[in-house]
C-alpha cells in the first residue's frame, strides 16, 4: 500500500468556526505521524506504560495539567478556560491479541502474552489508536482555541477497555473526585462498516451488559475404547453447548436483546483418552438488568443439570469481566447530534442501530454522569464499496482492519470539538 501526503476531505459545513479546515491542514501530518506510531506499537491491557507516556507527553506540551499513574496506567489532563461547565473527552489505549495480517507498512509487529500466558502477535484492532489520536486532536484544537470554550475539560486516557477493567480502576482511583467531577461526559468509537466522512450516534442503550463465563465440567477419565468405565466430561460439555442456546430461545421474551456465545471448549489431549473435565468459556450479553440476571442463573442451573444427567460431580461456573450497558442520555446526545450536524453537515450525520457489543465508558452511567458515545467512520468509501460488494467487510477485532486514518482523523476531530461545543453550551 502507498501512504498518501495529509489530504482533508472537506465535508458539508464549516469545522466549528471558520478557518478550521486550515487547521486540520496545517496539524494534519503531526496527528498522521501520531496515529502511525501508536499504531506500531500496541500494548496490551494493564500493559500501556509506553503509550500512557506518550499521551501523558502530548498532552504536557499543551500546557494541561498532566497527572499518570491513575488507575495503573491510566492519564488525566485538565484544560482550565474560566468558570463554566466541566465536561469529559475519553479515549482508550489498549489493545488486542491478534497478530495483525492488513499488510500496511506501519502495520504492528510486537507479540505479547495473551492472558493465559501464551505468545502472540498483537495490534490495534479495535481502534483505540484512533481514538487517542482524535482525542489529542480535539485538545490541541481547544488549547489553541481559548475564545472557543468557557469551563473545564477533562481528558481521560484510559487503560485496558478489553479488559473490562480500566474504567473501573479509574474510578476507584478518584477519576470523579481528584479530578473536577464532569457534567457530561463524551467518546467516539470506530465503525469498521461505515464509510469516512459519517458519524453514527443513538440515544438509549447503544451497547450491552457483558459477562465472562468460564464453566468447567467434571468427569471420570478412561480409556477411548471403554466409555462405560468412565464418566465423558467432553460430551457434557457439547450437551451443555446446547442446552445453553435454550436460555435465550426458549426462556426470555423475544422482544429482549440478549446472547449466549460459546467462545472457547477445551478438554483432553489425545485421541483415546478421555480426560477428567473440560472447559468451556461463553460470552453472555444483554441490555435489561433483569434479563441478565435471569441469564446468569439459568446458565448455573443448566450447568448442574447437564452433570446431574450424567452422574457427574456439580460444575464450577465462574462469571467475570462484567461490563455494564452504555446508555446514551437522550438529552445530551440530542444536543450532541446538534454539533454533529453543524460540524460535519446534516448528510453526514447518521442514525445508528444498537449493537451487542460492549464498553466500559457505560460505567460513568452509573455515577450519574450523563454520557454520549458516537460512531466514527473509517473506511474510505471507495474501498468500502468493494468490500461490501465481495460480501467480506473486516470488522473491528479482526486481523485485517485497518482504517483509512487521515480521512478519519480528519472528521474524529471535527467531530469531537463540534460535540463538545455543542455540550457546553447548553442550557
């Protein structure tokens, strides 16, 4: 693949005020040359002390209050203009591990250990390169900027979203309470199916509850050839497979969103022994409170069913990771959509169904702080189109997706400082 020189792809209307659009022309290489590098080297979850430095570096140089260590790895800077509303920009930083296979030449080269210990290549998968690159962009824009904005902004970058956990660490840490405590709160997010140029954003639930599963199921173990002496964790488990896709057929209310996805099965390691248990891993997902945690027991329940079928000893089920739905708040977001449309243009600005997947920004929902998360796109359109005529769009946790990153700095940064102006001055 050739790089390209910085081109910004014009959009509807004016970017904020006026002369943006000379702006991102003039700071668009340093953001590229960013994103490139952040994108060279990933660091996995609880792991981004490189990444943590470079943000906490980018942002001292703006002449922010920088503080690190928050939550492990985690970055805050704050942006004092005055009295006024305080608000909150997040990006993540972390990564996947999945050996990267887009074949561009900046593409990521770094292994890591998975979290069973294991050896593998790793990559931004999921975008998190961008986000903190159009978060930079949109602080840089604002330092520069001080008749744009009266109050506080709070930058957060945040350690281990794939984990579930850096939220949560930030948090515990004082993020509401070392920090100003934020009115609102804002994040953009990467769409792997929607061209360059767009924004996607939704009010209500956008993205859902998540809970790790880990089951294992016990047995007596034998010889292949004689069965009857033993107890076959290994056909429990396939039973269990799927009596759990009963839970969400058969026992919650079809208007419910929710999903049981068996990830991962392991047991033995030969053709004719058969072992003493076998593992199962299962992603669990929902958005109504209720309906997970109907979810959850009935998934204990069957579990204990399957081996009492069999005469085996009772399962260990071990949920974790939990993550809970991100809500869009229906005033901010309506506001937001506001800023969108004035920054990027009405065209421009998409309505966007809610998905399964999940995000650990949902958290700040339970601190009363209301949040707004929208979608960005980054593929060109061009390209977008030949993927989805071959019916083979990579998509976002995948070893081929890769964003067309000038196109999507470009319209993040935009749309950032348009959300945030937008938010700030509301009433």
């Amino acid at each position: 693949m050739r790089l390209l020189p910085w081109t910004f792809v014009a959009c509807a209307s004016s970017f904020a005020i006026g002369q943006d659009d000379a702006w991102l022309q003039q700071h668009g290489p340093a953001l590229g040359a960013l994103y490139r590098h952040l994108h060279e080297n990933p660091e996995l979850s609880f792991h981004e002390h490189a990444t943590a430095a470079r943000m906490a570096a980018e942002l001292k140089q703006l002449g922010l209050e920088v503080t690190t260590n928050v939550g492990g790895t985690g970055v805050v800077a704050v942006l004092k203009r005055g009295e006024g509303p305080v608000g909150l920009i997040r990006a993540d930083m972390d990564v996947l591990p999945i050996a990267e296979e887009t074949g561009l030449p900046y593409s990521s080269k770094i292994n890591g250990k998975n979290s069973e210990g294991r050896a593998v290549g790793i990559m931004h998968a999921c975008g998190h390169d961008l986000h903190m690159t159009c978060l930079i962009g949109a602080a840089t824009w604002f330092a520069q900027h001080p008749e744009a904005f009266s109050g506080t902004l709070v930058f957060q970058l945040q350690p281990a979203e794939e984990r579930a956990g850096g939220m949560k660490a930030m948090l515990a840490a004082g993020l509401l309470t070392r920090f100003p405590r934020p009115q609102w709160a804002l994040a953009l997010h990467t769409s792997a199916d929607m061209a360059t140029g767009h924004v996607g954003v939704r009010p209500g639930f956008t993205m859902a509850n998540v809970d790790s599963c880990d089951i294992t199921v016990f047995g007596r173990g034998g010889h292949g050839a004689a069965p009857h002496l033993t107890i076959d964790p290994i056909v429990q488990a396939a039973q269990l497979v799927l009596d759990l896709q009963t839970i969400v057929s058969r026992e919650i209310d079809p208007l419910e969103a929710c999903v049981i996805t068996v990830g991962a099965i392991e047991g033995g390691n030969k053709h004719n022994i058969i072992p003493d248990r076998c593992t199962l891993q299962a992603t669990v997902r929902s958005y109504a409170p209720e309906v997970r945690t109907r979810m959850l027991a009935a998934i204990e329940r069957k579990a204990k069913a399957v081996a009492l079928s069999f005469g085996a000893p009772e399962p260990k089920v071990e949920f974790s990771e939990h993550t809970p739905a991100l809500k869009n708040h229906d005033g901010l977001t309506a506001t937001v959509h506001k800023g969108l449309v004035v920054a990027l243009g009405a065209a421009n600005v998409k309505d966007i169904p809610p998905a399964m997947t999940a995000e650990d920004f949902g958290r700040l929902y339970a601190e009363n702080i209301p949040l707004c998360m929208f979608r960005l796109g980054t593929v060109a359109p061009d390209r977008l189109a030949k993927l989805q005529a071959a019916g083979n769009v990579p998509g976002l946790h995948t070893a081929r997706y890769w964003p067309d990153y000038e196109a999507s700095i470009a319209t993040g940064v935009k749309a950032l400082v348009g959300a945030v102006r937008a938010a700030a001055a509301a009433k």
